[in-house]
C-alpha cells in the first residue's frame, strides 16, 4: 500500500509540473490556438502597448564597485559590540516598521562603530532620507555619518 501511495503521489507531481509548464510561450512550439485569439499567459501577463520599458541596469552594481577601493564602510564594518549591535538593530527596527518608507529606503545601509552610525545607499526623496537620519538621532546615536543619496530617477521624487 506504502509503495501505491508514493507511486501515486509522483504521479501526481509529474503531472501537475506538466501542467503548470504547459501554459509556458515557448517559441519553438506551434500556438495552439488561432492567430486571432490570445493564450492564456498572453492574456494573464498583458501589457499595455505605450508601457514604458525598463532600465537598461535597474541594479546598483557601479556603486558596489566604487564600495571595493577600502575608503567607504561597508556593513562587513559593522562592530560586533553590544552596543553597536542593538543601535543597529533599533534604527532598522525604525525604517522597516514605517510603511511610509520606500523600497529603497528600507534596504539604506545602517552601519555603527562606536557610536558612530553610517547610513548609506539611494532613497527615493529628500523627507526619506531625512526621517531616517532622525531615527538614527533618536536611537541614541553620538554621530551621524548620512551619505545617504537621493535617487532622481525614482518616482517619488519630483524636480
């Protein structure tokens, strides 16, 4: 009976991966569908003829090179002290619980070496980055290092 119900149960499994890959546009098949009507995934996944494409490099991998020469903190520098640790913790406590907050915001890099706290990386508008350096002066900060940079191509931010 043990060996039927684990038969059955990748059988199960082939099939429904079969059946969820099915729906795929794969170009080197024949549509199985009319030239005049849509496959389900065409009509699942439509896109409006004037959508605007993305970026060519939506990542930040110049900046990450720039961050290799040494002379930028990095969170690898992040001290291991108590203290350190828990500032760290409660200044990204503070961005991650307001909703307010882009997605780039959320991801600013929070650094503390004695102290000292180093905040990095794009946000989407001014009021962003500066409610984050508030919250690393409430969380009892002695220094704030806000290198902190305001991304003009974001949609929050208007000219």
């Amino acid at each position: 009976m043990r060996f039927r119900t684990t038969t059955m149960m990748a059988v199960a499994a082939a099939t429904f991966a079969v059946v969820a890959c099915s729906d795929r546009n794969d170009t080197n098949v024949a549509p199985a569908v009319s030239a005049g009507s849509k496959t389900t995934a065409e009509r699942n996944y439509a896109v409006a003829a004037d959508t605007k494409p993305m970026p060519v490099e939506p990542d930040n991998t110049g900046r990450n090179v720039r961050d290799q020469d040494d002379k930028t903190l990095t969170p690898g520098d992040q001290s291991n002290s108590a203290p350190d640790v828990e500032l760290t913790r409660k200044i990204r406590k503070g961005i991650t619980s307001d909703d307010t907050m882009s997605v780039q915001a959320r991801n600013v890099k929070v650094i503390t070496q004695g102290g000292v706290v180093t905040l990095r990386g794009p946000v989407e508008t001014q009021q962003e980055k500066q409610s984050i350096e508030t919250l690393a002066k409430n969380a009892g900060a002695t220094r704030i290092d806000n290198q902190i940079e305001i991304d003009r191509d974001a949609p929050g931010e208007k000219e």
